[in-house]
C-alpha cells in the first residue's frame, strides 16, 4: 500500500519543484480564428517568471565555483528578479541582498523581507528606477563583502533559465506559435525564449515591448512607471537584449499599460503586472491583423496582485494622470470587436468560389 501510493503522488518538497508547467489562457478570438493566448507566469513560486532564471543563475555559479556554501548573492533588483534569487537562497542555504529603490512595488519589497532578504535602498529621482545607482551600490557591496553578484543583465545564464518556458509552449502548441509578444527589460525571458524556440524549429514573430520613456529600442528617456521592464536614460542595456532576436521593438505608455491590465481583471478575474498589459495591449491590437488561424502567445511575466497599491488603485492612477476613461472606452472595445467577428463569423455564409 505504501509503494502503490508513493508511485501515484505528486508532492513537491522544495517550493523550486513547484517552479514551470504554468498554464495557457486564452484571452481573444477573433472570427478568422486567430487566437491570443496568455502565458501565465505568474503561477510560479513568487508569481514571475524570474524565478526560472534567479535558479539558474544561482545553479551555474554553484557548477562554476563563483558561490561558495553558505555565502551571500547581492543584487539590484525592481523586486521579481529579488523574489527568486531569495527563494532559492532559502532552499540553498545563502544570504542574500537585494539593492532597490523606491520606484519598485512596496508589495514586492515586502515579499523580499518576507522571505528573509536584506533591503539596501538607493534614492530614486521620482522619473523611473534608479538603475545606475543600484548596480553602483551593488558594486561597493560585492567589492566590500565579497558576494555574489550574478548581474541579470548581463549573466547568459538569465536567458537560459527559460529553456523550460519554450519547452512547455512546444508541448502545449507544438510549433503553432506565429506570435511571441513579451515586456523586455533585461530581455532573458523574451529572448532567452526565441532563442530556443528557434533551436526548436518554431519561426515565430517576436515582438518586444518596452515603456514608452525606456531606451532600450533606441527611444528619448523619459518618466514611467511600469515597473520590471525597460531602461532608463544612462543605462547601458546588457547583452541578453540580443536584437537579432526581437523582429519588432514597440513602446507602450504607462495609461495603456494599466488600463489593459484593469480590463482584463474586469473581464477574466485574472490579475497581471503592469508591463504584461504593456505586452497584452500591442497583442489585442496586432491580433486583428494576423493571418486566419494564428496563434499569438503573451508571456504574462508577473502577478497583478504586486500592484494593488498602483495599478488597481484609482487614487494613485489619478494622482500621476494615468486614469482614462477613453482610453478605457478604446481598450474595451477592441474585445467586444473580437467578439462581434465571431458572432458575424459564424452567421455569414461561407463564398462560394467562381
């Protein structure tokens, strides 16, 4: 009896067994048959994707000797990037610190001392994340300490951390994917996708989507606040941004970003990050321009509920002028178009050819 039930359950013992295998939901159709489907990361441990790569990171400096036992991981950090490295520093039995500011959610900081993570904050200048003051503290704690620092953007091992990602959109679509649609803003989780998508034979569109205000495609700098995606002026971007990966770079401003986010809670129930209603809003509008029966994929990289206090918080939206109402109108409608094709899709008789 006991062999019989240890070969049919299924019950992880450490919170990284729990990591992948996230779901497919499909979001919008369209008439032709062309479908959205979203990709929902934030099913996993901590509710991001980071945490695929944060383990990776931590396993290859482990295989490298660059992590010793017991020893300390430091990282800037806009806080999912911070969440992983954290769970697996519990699980592997390091020390970590996390370098943040505060243009970062205040939930995704509490997760990070939740977990048992240090805080160092940086002074963030009010325009968007204070990313070359983090990676500078970092450095002075690396050189003062001797820690750790795996330096998402510029670790290969960020983009490796998602070959399990492509492996679960084979299984699930075969190589039936003609749209990847993701936030960049170290571009692991996009890139490191295509990449092995590609490997796999899949020739899929990749668009990347970045905050209207980032200079990761080549834009002037400018205030946002999607958090978690993006560049700010004087950053250098890192090479996991590999461009040769990303056939269209797009930029989306922060009240559509939040509006997108807010429909989808309203029409679904499902809550998403800022940045994945950045990804969402350009797929919703490049969905009705696809070919007949495509199938256009949106890496949902992180849960809405970090952002209660921002993206779903009226007063906080009205404060910075990103509540809209047209542009809640102009969203809205794109879903009830969807719907109104596959209503007249399936009325309409089919041509009869000449």
């Amino acid at each position: 009896m006991m062999l019989e039930r240890l070969r049919t359950e299924k019950i992880a013992t450490s919170s990284a067994a729990l990591i992948g295998h996230t779901p497919l939901f499909e979001l919008a159709r369209t008439g032709s048959g062309s479908r959205l489907l979203l990709k929902l990361e934030q099913f996993n441990p901590t509710g991001s994707c980071k945490v695929r790569m944060a383990r990776e990171m931590v396993l290859a400096a482990e295989r490298s000797g660059k992590l010793k036992p017991g020893g300390r991981i430091v990282e800037p950090t806009s806080g999912n990037t911070g969440a992983g490295l954290a769970l697996v520093a519990i699980e592997r039995g390091y020390k970590f610190t996390a370098v943040v500011d505060g243009h970062a959610s205040r939930d995704k900081l509490r997760a990070m001392k939740a977990m048992g993570a240090e805080l160092v904050f940086v002074d963030s200048n009010g325009d968007g994340p204070s990313t070359v003051a983090r990676r500078r503290v970092a450095e002075e704690i690396v050189q003062r300490s001797g820690a750790f620092w795996p330096d998402q953007h510029y670790n290969a091992n960020n983009n490796k951390g998602y070959v399990g990602l492509a492996a679960e959109l084979i299984e699930a679509l075969g190589l039936d994917i003609d749209y990847l649609v993701g936030a960049v803003g170290t571009g692991g989780t996009l890139c490191g996708t295509v990449a092995e998508l590609r490997d796999h034979g899949c020739r899929a569109t990749s668009i990347g989507v970045e905050p209207k205000g980032s200079i990761i495609f080549g834009g002037p700098a400018g205030r946002y606040w999607q958090t978690g995606a993006g560049a700010p002026g004087g950053f250098t971007v890192g090479p996991n941004v590999d461009h040769a990966l990303i056939d269209e770079g797009l930029t989306v401003g922060d009240v559509e970003a939040f509006t997108t986010a807010r429909i989808v809670a309203r029409r679904t129930g499902i809550l998403v990050g800022g940045t994945a209603g950045a990804a969402i809003y350009v797929a919703l509008n490049r969905l009705a321009l696809t070919e007949p029966a495509s199938t256009m994929v949106v890496l949902v990289c992180d849960a809405g509920e970090k952002y209660l206090d921002t993206v779903f918080n009226d007063d906080w939206l009205m404060e910075r002028q990103l509540l809209s109402e047209a542009a809640h109108q102009r969203i809205n409608g794109l879903f009830e178009a969807y719907v109104e094709s596959i209503r007249l899709a399936a009325v309409t008789p089919p041509r009869m050819k000449a």
